[in-house]
C-alpha cells in the first residue's frame, strides 16, 4: 500500500522541526554581531584617538651609546598610531649602529616605543697610536674608542681590526685557544699578518704562534718548551717547533 503523498503529514513537520532547531539563535547572532562591532571600534579608537599616537622613545640596555642616539632613529615614527608603528624598520635601524650586538623593539601602551639594547662586549683593546684603544668584541666587531682599557681585554696590535680581515679573523681563533695557564701570563699580541701571531709574555718571553689552525697542539708545544726554560718559541709549525 503506497504512503501518503501529504507534503503537510507528520513526517514533513518533523523535518521543518529538526531544520529549524538547527539554525543559530537570533539572538546569538545578534551577540556576535555586537562583538564585532566593538571590536571594530576598539580597532578604530587605538588606531585614531590621539591618546594612542607614538609620544615617546624609550631606551634602555645602554652604556657605549648615548640614549639620545637611539631616540633620534625613531623620530620618524613620532605621530603614528602606536599600533602602527613599523617595529622591524626601527629595529633594523638600530641594529646598524656599532655597539649593538642585538635589539628588541615593542609597543609600550599607551604612547610609547621600548628599544631594549644589547651592546657588545669588549673582548680586544687595539691601540690606534693616539693613546687610545679601538674596543673590539669577539666577532672582531670595533666599535667604540677608549683611553684607559680595563685590562680584562686582550692587548692586541692588529692594522685593521674587523670580521672581514684575515688578520682578526686568526687573532680570535688563536686567543681563543690559548690555556688559561698560558694567558695568565700574556702581556699584550701582535698580529702583522694572519700567519704571524706573536704572544708577547712576562719577563720578554715570547711565542710565535702563527695561525689559528692546531691550536690544541700548539699549546701543549708552547706550554712544554717554556717549562724547559726556553724564552723565545716558535710553534707555527707544532711538527717542527724552534727555540732560541
């Protein structure tokens, strides 16, 4: 027996039901809608209200650079809606400066950019002549000048001192593998040419040491040589050391 053909039967109603109990309330909708609005007008009030422009720079991790210097390189964002305001450019800019090994700009509410600093750190103190030291970080990095070094640097005389220099580049290898036991007793380096490192120690000793290569095996050349008594070694060739 064939069923009903009433599109109005109960199976029909069931299913107008069930279809309209799935659809969103109007009132969520309407909930929704009202979040979205707000939002869009927080949007706009932090994007345009005055109270959020870019008042101020503030600085801070300095020691080598003067505030003032950092502060000039976000004059340009001055005005801006502080949601707005370019972090990466302001960052970039800073980074190039000499002294800073890395920075983090971010917004401080409500009218504020905040630079956080990282300077470099002294590693060599390169007298320029003038008496007065380049300061030169463990990248062979200069960037600052002074005229009365700690003495927690390495006295290094070097022509030119930057990473891109061959000289510096085998300065840092070598100083970066000398024994404590030996660099306690360093008075300063000389490095002529990326093969020819000098160590300068106490009582006019010296050790040639020559490039950064072999450093291990330089060492423990150096260290039993000037034990014998030895005043001037040269370990350039840790195969073939010569003394005199």
């Amino acid at each position: 027996m064939r069923g009903s053909d009433n599109p109005t039967g109960p199976g029909s109603w069931r299913l107008v039901h069930v279809v309209r109990r799935g659809l969103p309330d109007k009132r969520l909708r309407f909930a929704v809608v009202g979040v979205l609005a707000l939002v869009l007008v927080a949007f706009a009030v932090l994007w345009a209200a005055p109270w959020f422009e870019v008042k101020r720079i503030e600085v801070e991790g300095t020691a080598v650079l003067e505030p003032a210097e950092v502060e000039a390189l976000g004059q340009a964002s001055l005005g801006d809606p502080l949601l707005g305001a370019d972090l990466d450019a302001l960052a970039s800019a800073v980074a190039a400066l000499a002294p800073v090994a890395s920075v983090e700009v971010t917004r401080s509410w409500p009218d504020a950019l905040r630079v956080a600093v990282t300077e470099r750190k002294p590693y060599m103190a390169v007298p320029t002549g003038e008496e007065t030291f380049l300061m030169v970080d463990s990248e062979g990095v200069a960037f600052d000048e002074s005229d009365s070094p700690s003495g927690t640097q390495w006295t290094v005389e070097l022509d030119d001192p930057s990473p891109d220099d061959l000289a510096t580049v085998e300065t840092l290898a070598v100083l970066e593998s000398i024994p404590p036991s030996l660099a306690d007793e360093v008075e300063h380096v000389e490095s002529p040419s990326p093969a020819g490192v000098t160590l300068f120690l106490e009582g006019g000793r010296t050790v040639t040491w020559g490039d950064g290569s072999e450093g291990e095996q330089k060492a423990e050349v150096a260290d039993r040589l000037l034990a014998v008594g030895y005043e001037h070694v040269d370990v350039s060739a840790p195969d073939a050391p010569t003394v005199s």
